[in-house]
C-alpha cells in the first residue's frame, strides 16, 4: 500500500478560529469561626448568569472547596444556603470576573457584628509563591448569612404548607410571616376540646442578635424558617392536646448544623399539658455520681455504664453481658420516656413534612425507615440532643 499523497490548495483561504484561554477558579470557605469545620452548605454556581448543575444544588464536602474550570473573561458568582431553592434565587455573591490568571476567593466567616462587609471579592493580592494565582478575600458574617437565607412571605407560607393543614393552624402560622407583634402565639386547639388553646413561646434568639445589627426576633428570624416546621409541630402539638410549647431556636445563622442556619429545623425544650409540664433534658447521664435529673434514674445511670465497660470489653462472656445489659438500660429509656414526650413523637412521626426527629430519649434520621434508636449520648448529634426535641423537614431543593 503506498502512502497518501496530500497537497494544499493554493486557493483555498486560512480561517482563524478564536480559542479561549481556560482558568481555574476556587472558591475556599473557612467557617470555623462558629465552630463549624465541616459545615454543608448548600451553593448553586453562576457563570455569566447562567445557573450550572441544571439548577440542582451541592453542598460543601470534606474539602471545603467549590473548583470550576472556566472561561477566561468569565463572571462567576455564587447562590448559598436557603437562597439556592429554584422559588429564591436573589442574591448572587462573592462574584469574580476572571482574567488572565487562576482565581482563589478564600471566604471566611466571621463571628461579630460586622454589617458593613459585603459578600463581595475586592482587589486581588499575588503571592511570591505563586505569582500565577489571583488571590482574593472575603467574609461570611452574621448579615451576608441573613441576605443568603430566604425571609418567607405569607403568600409562601400559605401556598408551602400541605393541603390537609387546619385551618387554624395555617392561620397561626400564616400570622409569623405577617409580623407577630410579640414573641407568643396563640392557636385555638381544633383537636382537643379539653384545651381551649396552644401556647407557643418564642426564645430570643441570641445567635442571630450577636452577629446581626437591629435583629429582630418577630421580623427577622422567625419568618426565615421554614412554614412547614411551624405547621407540622403546631399540629401534632394540638392532636396530642399541648397546652404550652416553648420553642427555643428557629432560623440561627452562627451556631451548629445547616439545618438551622437554612431555616429547616426547630428546637423545642419544654411542652405542657393538664397533666403537668415535661422538662426535654436527660442531662447527666454519661455524668459519674447520682443522677440530679428526674428524666435519668440511678438504676439507669448504673446499667448504662456497665453496658458502657462491658461493650469495649473483646471476650464472649463481655459480649453478651453487653447485650444483656444494653437491653436493660433501653428497658429503662422507655420507662423514662414522659408519655406526653411519647405521644408527641408519634404525632410529628406522621407529619409528612417531617424528616427527623432527635431528643434525648430517642433519634430518628430518617423517619421513611421508621428506625428509631434510644440516645445513648456517644455520637456527637446524639450528645448535642441530649436537653431538647430537635425536628427537621424535608425540603429536597435546599438540602437533601
């Protein structure tokens, strides 16, 4: 076989074809700050004004980096935390315009009252040890966590809740995001004839006053929680007939998990009916000496540690004097847990937009599985949940 002759055209025209330049762009968040090394936050990348991921929102991993390969001559920027749901989608920020080199925003949260930063980039730096790389600075404080958290409106409310809500229950709730003008509500028990009413009392939230200028309870943080958390706990709470509920935080920007800091969870501490009040705390029992807790019996205490010692023991006979004693201390959680605590359990449990339910007696992750596990206060979700009802729903645009 001969090779392939090949000749050029002395007619033929040149057509130059341009080639963008590629750069690297990350996006580097510190949030230690609040304590929250490894925090999920949910983004949404926009490049030139275009959504990418097909609108679908990530969360920050392990690494704490948001990598993209783009364009040079590209405008990045980013949509966070609740404001990533397709309905939000107002507050584009940390934007970068990318020029002839890599680009590095380096973001860091920052604890305080600080409402004169803005969620913006500045002047690139280039540091002698890498000349090729735009660096850049940002803060992530207590407002640019507010702008990045949807504040509901009652119209929202109204048309979020489920379809079989009450309708004095969708009327109460309805009311948080029309302004309360004090931090009590009062919903008419549709359920319970024996309760003429639900208290529900609302704790300021010192997390968002520490790190937001002229934050209010009623105005500015209640209404950034989710209506459905309201909605579900308000229900269960009348079926079950509670009288009082004391809620102590809502939507918090600074403190523990995403799940408050987007708006999708609720922490409750006390509940009350004609029987008496239920104090949600189970304080003190990984604690030596006697118990100071009414929720946590001596006995309790005892059979739990020797579970404890038995469980890192390696022989058989230890092994099933584990389980033998693990066994017993679980009898002992039942027998502990109030039955108003009970019977608001398996209420929530119902609620279609409910996903988890932590407190200290027991923790459901996923309440789909159904599977429910005593608190044995070792992890650290369960240690955290050992003094209140803590509840999350589910709201897959926001975080899975």
């Amino acid at each position: 076989m001969s090779d392939a002759a090949a000749t050029l055209d002395t007619n033929a025209s040149v057509k130059a074809v341009p080639v963008s330049a590629r750069r690297t762009v990350c996006y580097q968040f510190d949030t230690t700050a609040s304590k929250a090394k490894t925090l999920a936050l949910p983004y949404l990348v926009v490049i030139d004004g275009k959504i990418q991921n097909g609108g679908k929102a990530r969360t920050l991993d392990i690494s704490r980096q948001i990598k993209l390969n783009v364009a040079t001559g590209s405008k990045v920027a980013l949509y966070l935390n609740s404001d990533v749901h397709p309905n939000s989608r107002q507050y584009p920020v940390y934007e970068v315009e990318v020029g002839e080199h890599d680009v590095l925003v380096n973001i860091v949260e920052k604890k305080g009252q600080f409402s004169d930063l803005k969620p913006v980039v500045g002047k690139p730096e280039f540091r002698p040890s890498n000349s090729r790389v735009a660096c850049y600075q940002a803060s992530l404080t207590g407002n640019i966590w507010q702008m990045v958290s949807h504040r509901y409106t009652e119209a929202e409310a109204n048309s979020l809740m489920p379809d079989e809500t009450p309708a004095v229950v969708r009327d109460a709730v309805c009311s948080i995001y029309r302004g309360l003008p004090g931090a009590m509500l009062k919903i008419a028990n549709h359920k319970n004839k024996d309760t003429g009413a639900l208290v529900v009392q609302f704790q300021r939230s010192g997390n968002a006053e520490e790190n937001i200028k002229n934050c209010s309870l009623m105005k500015d943080v209640l209404p950034r929680t989710h209506p459905c958390a309201f909605a579900a706990l308000f229900s269960a709470a009348c079926t079950v007939g509670i009288d009082e509920i004391l809620v102590t935080s809502t939507w918090r920007p600074m403190h523990g998990s995403i799940l408050h800091r987007a708006g999708l969870g609720l922490d409750i501490t006390t509940i009350r009916d004609a029987d008496g009040k239920v104090q949600i705390n189970r304080e003190g029992l990984t604690e030596p000496g006697q118990s100071k807790n009414p929720n946590v019996s001596d006995l309790e205490k005892d059979l739990y540690t020797q579970s404890q010692k038995a469980s890192k023991a390696k022989d058989n006979k230890s092994s099933n004097d584990s389980s033998e004693l693990l066994n017993k201390w679980k009898a002992q959680v039942e027998k502990s847990d109030p039955k108003l605590m009970r019977k608001l359990r398996e209420a929530l449990g119902k609620e279609k937009s409910i996903k988890q339910i932590f407190d200290p007696w027991y923790m459901e992750v996923n309440t789909n599985n159904g599977q429910i596990v005593a608190n044995a206060q070792i992890t650290s979700n369960e240690k955290i949940h050992d003094n209140h009802l803590h509840l999350t729903i589910w709201e897959h645009n926001i975080y899975e």
